[in-house]
C-alpha cells in the first residue's frame, strides 16, 4: 500500500496495514529510524506499569519473607516425582509431636 504525505498532515498507518501488524487501539507504539528506514516496534509493558506502589510494596514483602525462608534453610525439595513429594509430606507428619492417633475402622 501507497500513500502520499503532505505537508499539512500526521503520517497515518492504514487500518488494514495496522490489522495485519496486529496493531490495536491503546497500543504503545516506539519508533526507531536506521539509515532512513523507520521501524514501527510494538513497546511492551515493564513491570512498573502493571503493578500500583501498593501492589509492589506486597509483592516485595512475600518475597522478602521467601528470600528469609531459603536463608534460614526453611524448604524442601526440588522432587522428582509426586510420589516423591508424598513420601516427604508423610514422614514429617509421621514425626510431628502431639499427634493424634485416628481411630480405628470397625
């Protein structure tokens, strides 16, 4: 597709030219030039445009305490397998003080 620039007018992309880009309304565009080219680059979100102060102060404090537990040695695993997941959940239970005894089935 061909179009004509004027003096008097933006440069406008044509609705089928931005269809096929993939190009929506509310898109942040970034235009780069190389050696008289320009190049139409789809900006993509950063983590600061997704998230309020708020969220990212809660974020920060879960993983804060996560960063705690692995300093402090408080996780398990990586398993292999499920079962392998299920045997450790099993002994620790097995072990655990205070347990109560199920009653048995008649």
């Amino acid at each position: 597709m061909t179009v004509t620039v004027n003096a008097k007018t933006d440069l406008v992309v044509p609705r089928s030219v931005r269809r096929r880009a993939g190009i929506k309304a509310g898109d942040k565009l970034e235009f780069k030039v190389t050696g008289g080219v320009i190049h139409i680059v789809p900006r993509l979100p950063s983590a600061d445009d997704e998230y309020t102060p708020r969220q990212r102060r809660a974020i920060d404090r879960a993983l804060a305490v996560g960063l705690d537990d692995i300093k402090k040695g408080r996780l398990h695993g990586p398993f292999e397998t499920h079962e392998e997941m299920i045997e450790f959940l099993h002994r620790q239970t097995n072990g655990a003080e205070g347990k109560s005894k199920k009653p048995a089935r008649r």
